[in-house]
C-alpha cells in the first residue's frame, strides 16, 4: 500500500479494508472475463454464428458456465471459512 505515501500505519483501517475488498472484486472480474473469453474459445469460436446457435455450442456454452458457476460457489465457500477462521483468531 505504497500508493499512500509509504507510511502504511497512518492509513484507515476501514479504508484498508475497502481497498482490498476492491481488490479482490477487480480481481474476481478479470477472471469472469477469462473464463468468458475461454467458453467462447472453446464453444463459439469453430461455430458458424447466425441468428441462433446449434445445439451442440449451446450445450457446450450451458456445460462451461455450469462448470464456473461450481467452481465460483466452491471457491467462495471456500475463502468464507478461511475467513471465518481468520475472525475467530484461527480457532477451529
């Protein structure tokens, strides 16, 4: 948090905090791009788009976005209880 004139102990920890929870919402987006960008490699890309999609690319966007959707709700569940723990001082 150099951004702050190197003195990090002057710096709201409330502040902090929304810095960081920005953070990781850039970072959770750059990845909802990502895997966009791979479904559509992987789905559209060999597709002849017109007015409606074949049922082969429509099955294979529904199996990539289930697949993320999985994923996103492992993973969130994931950092709730690392932050769960982390808010109860790391006790089990």
């Amino acid at each position: 948090m150099s951004n702050f004139g190197g003195n990090d102990e002057k710096v709201d920890p409330v502040l902090r905090q929304m810095i960081q929870e920005e953070q990781v919402k850039a970072q959770f987006q750059a990845q909802v791009h990502n895997f966009t960008d791979k479904c559509w490699d992987t789905c559209v890309a060999d597709s002849r788009l017109g007015n409606k999609l074949d049922y082969r690319t429509e099955a294979c966007l529904q199996n990539c976005v289930e697949r993320f959707l999985d994923t996103t709700i492992s993973v969130t569940n994931r950092f709730t209880q690392l932050l769960q723990r982390g808010a109860t001082g790391g006790m089990h």
